[in-house]
C-alpha cells in the first residue's frame, strides 16, 4: 500500500502546510507564526489584537481604516473628519496582497426556510451557534449587516429589519437624528436614513383617552392607570408619564417627589418655593432673601402659626419652668441646675439668646446666661479680663479684692539661704529654683516687667536677679544696628 502523507491545512498567506507547533488559529483557519501579521501594515499580531475579514488578517486600526464607517465623528478624535482607507500603507504601484492560498469554498446544508442562518441559510450546528433575534446563527456570519464587524453579545443590536448591526452602525441607520445626536456633543447627524422608512416611529401615547370614574384615575389626566404604567404617591396611583413636576414638568421618581397640600406632586426645589418657609436665609444660598414673588400677606396667610401659652396651666410652687411658672410637660422639657424649662423660655436672661446644653451657664442669681453675659456679669474684672485687650469694670468697686501678697511678719531667713528677693524663708510647697538660689512662687517674676516666670523663659541675670527674654536680651545683650526688636533696629538702651 503506497504511503499517503497526512493531510495538513494550508496557511491562508502562502499556502503552504501548517504543523502544530507553529500554528496561529482566526477566523476559523490556521496560519503560520511568521504569516500572522496585518495585511495592510504588516504588523505581527495575537489573540488579542487580530481582526479576519474574508480570510485576510487586519490589525484593530487597519480594520477600522479600510472596513469601519467613514464620515464626520468616526476619526481619531471627537469630531474628525476619517475618510482614511489605508492607501498610504500600499507600496508605489502595488496593491495590498490578498491571501495566496486556494480556499475551498466551505459547502453548507440549506436548512427550510425560516429555520437556518437567516444570513446565509444553511443549518446552525451547536458548535458553531451564536444567538440574536431568538435564532442561531454561524459564528462567520455573525457580523454586522453595514460594516461587517464581528460582534458578540455585548455589542449586538438587533434592528427592526431583521437584521444585526455593531452599535455605531445602528445608531446611524436607527438612532435619533438631529442636532446633539453625533458622536461628538453639538453635532449635527443627519444619515441618510433620517428620514427613511426604517426608522423607527414614536407613538405618542393619549393617557386621557379611557376616563376613570371620578376620584379614581390619574389625579393629573383622569384617565385609567393600569399595572404597567403605575405610579405611587399620596396613596394614589398616576401614569409614569403624568408623575412629572406641576410647575416644571420635571420627570420624577420616588425619591424626588414632593406631595404639595394642593394634591399635586412637585421637585423638590419647586416644592420649597411654593411651599417652604420664605424669609431670610431660606433661599438656595445661605444670607438670600427668598420671597419668590410673594407678598407680606400671603406669607402669613399660607404658613401656619402657632404661640403657646406656656402661663396658662401654672405648676405647684418650686415645681415649674422658674421663668415663667408654667407646668412643663416631657415633650418641650430642658433641664438646668436640676431644674425643669420649657424650650421657648430656654434663653438668655439678658440678651435672650436661644440656648442649649453647651452655651447655657447657671448665674448665681438662678437664672440661666449665655457664657459672654455670664461673663460680664459674674466673670473677673480688670485688664486682660475683658474682649482682649478692653478694660472691663462695669462697678464703681472691684468685685475681687486682691490681698498683698509680701509678708509682714515673720523673721527673715539667714543670708544666703532665703528667697533672692524678699529675704523670707523658702518652703518646699512654694519653692522655685534659679542659677542663683531659691525663690518664692509670688516672687518668681521678672525684675524690671514683673512678668511671671516658669523654667521654660528664665533667664538669670549676671546681677543676681531674674528677667524675661525680652528685659535680659534689652539689658544685658548685643546693641547695635540688627539687635533690636524688629530687623534693621538700632538698641542703644
């Protein structure tokens, strides 16, 4: 029996066998390593980047350049104009080659009509089977009906011609037309289809044409709601296409919905306007004076008012809100010094101030105050005590009486071991400790500001006494042009 060489496939690019250690498989053939590149740039390509058309390789860009769509918007940035076909990547006087090996042309079984590919009409087979339209088709044959691009299930579109399209090629043939509807914002696409049989017809729905009995339809058209179309507020039901703002016909759902007390429903910012609290500091910034076109009257009119009496139902002695003697009940309830407020009289005994846990300052005089009046009324007196750096002293008298605090009495200490300054014995409780010996607290300041003094701005003087920063550098420190308190400042003190 002679020997019969196994039957290898043909490379598509030169026609020659193709093994399987070098073989590179698209489109449903097998290539060689070194023939799987792009027809038109000849770039080397894999899985991830080749595109076949008719048994010719492309890469993505070169597929695009001589089989995508053509016109304003397809370029390579928003709102070029690609006519590109790939023409300068040809040699001079040469044309792109096409596949050199002799395909055979693949011989499908006719399935019935309507039950096939309705591209080609042959039997789909499992293997093979891709779905559109509720019907299988060749995987070669699912490509777009306008470009031929092969597609899959995440950028099929179904048309109404029973055919399938990529989503740019449906969007021109099928997709709205006119002014903002091309590929870049403020574009003007207008296809040739605009205005074709083809496109698709809206149909404008007359939700009034079938009446519901009265107070039982749409509250907007009073027509019959059915399931489909059903939405909810106010406990009613409203045709998705009537649930739109009264004064702006803004589309709503049910988180931007507001039920007016008119039966109606509006957006939120409209709502505020007919129906929110006017004045100032109400409007969309903060400081704005919203009135909205309405008067004095009609404010007071439409907005509810309400002053409780908080007198008229007087408590047990001791018992009540101490300002104004009333019972005071759970609901309006704030406490102070043990003590029980209504809400309305929880405010500043001077000024009035509304108050709350965190401002309220119990007076001596039982009264409660915001912490600037308590300040003014009970705080310290004197310079520095005051909104820096004012002088407060709003008596004829001092109300703190301040004691001298230098002993009179007593035997001084031996010389040398008292206090540097006054001379008096130093006890542990109220001893300092400088370079030159030990101080009292009350005596441990500086010797010309009288500015107290802490181990961090000490600084003993060559006299024996001790000075702030400020006093030593002005008595002991450099003089001269840079030394004095700002740059350039000459001390000569």
């Amino acid at each position: 029996m002679p020997f019969k060489p196994a039957d290898n496939p043909k490379c598509p690019k030169c026609g020659k066998s193709v093994y399987a250690a070098e073989e590179r498989v698209a489109g449903g053939l097998k290539w060689h390593k070194m023939c799987f590149k792009c027809g038109l740039c000849q770039k080397l390509l894999d899985s991830t980047n080749c595109t076949e058309h008719e048994g010719e390789l492309f890469c993505k860009m070169c597929h695009a350049r001589k089989f995508g769509p053509k016109g304003y918007g397809f370029g390579g940035g928003a709102g070029c104009l690609s006519m590109d076909a790939g023409e300068h990547l040809k040699a001079d006087g040469q044309t792109v080659r096409m596949n050199g090996a002799c395909m055979e042309p693949r011989m499908i079984a006719k399935a019935p009509p309507g039950q096939g590919c309705p591209r080609c009409g042959g039997y789909v087979y499992a293997a093979e089977q891709m779905l559109a339209r509720g019907r299988g088709w060749h995987k070669e044959c699912f490509k777009c009906g306008e470009c031929e691009k092969r597609l899959d299930s995440t950028n099929c579109c179904e048309a109404p011609d029973k055919d399938i399209y990529c989503k740019v090629c449906y969007g021109k043939k099928f997709g709205p037309k006119g002014y903002g509807y091309g590929k870049g914002a403020g574009v003007l696409q207008s296809d040739p289809y605009a205005n074709g049989e083809q496109a698709p017809r809206t149909t404008v729905i007359d939700t009034a044409a079938i009446q519901a009995p009265p107070g039982k339809g749409c509250p907007r058209c009073g027509g019959v709601v059915y399931a489909a179309e059903q939405v909810l507020a106010k406990g009613r039901e409203w045709h998705r296409k009537c649930f739109k703002c009264r004064d702006c016909t803004k589309t709503l759902d049910s988180i931007l919905a507001c039920d007016g007390p008119d039966g109606e429903v509006y957006c939120k910012t409209c709502y505020g306007k007919k129906w929110g609290p006017h004045g100032y500091g109400f409007a969309c910034g903060s400081g704005f004076l919203q009135t909205d076109g309405l008067s004095e009257d009609e404010i007071s009119a439409n907005r509810p008012f309400y002053n409780p009496d908080t007198t008229s139902i007087k408590a047990p002695k001791g018992q009540g809100c101490p300002r104004c003697g009333g019972m005071v009940f759970a609901a309006e309830q704030q406490l102070a010094k043990g003590t029980m407020w209504h809400k309305k009289c929880f405010n500043c005994a001077e000024c009035h101030r509304p108050l709350d846990s965190m401002l309220a300052c119990d007076g001596p005089d039982k009264e409660i105050h915001c912490r600037a009046c308590y300040a003014k009324l009970f705080g310290p007196r004197g310079f520095g005590y005051g909104h820096a750096p004012t002088l407060v002293s709003t008596d004829s008298e001092p109300a703190i009486t301040y004691m001298e605090q230098m002993p009179f009495t007593g035997q001084k200490a031996a010389k040398g071991k008292g206090c540097q300054r006054c001379g008096f014995p130093v006890y542990a409780a109220e001893q300092m400790n400088s370079k030159n010996g030990l101080w009292h607290k009350r005596c441990f300041a500086c010797a010309d500001c009288h500015r107290s003094l802490d181990s961090t701005n000490l600084n003993d003087g060559p006299n024996g006494e001790i000075y702030c920063r400020g006093c030593y550098g002005r008595n002991f420190g450099p003089k001269g042009v840079g030394f004095g308190l700002g740059a350039g400042t000459l001390t000569m003190a």
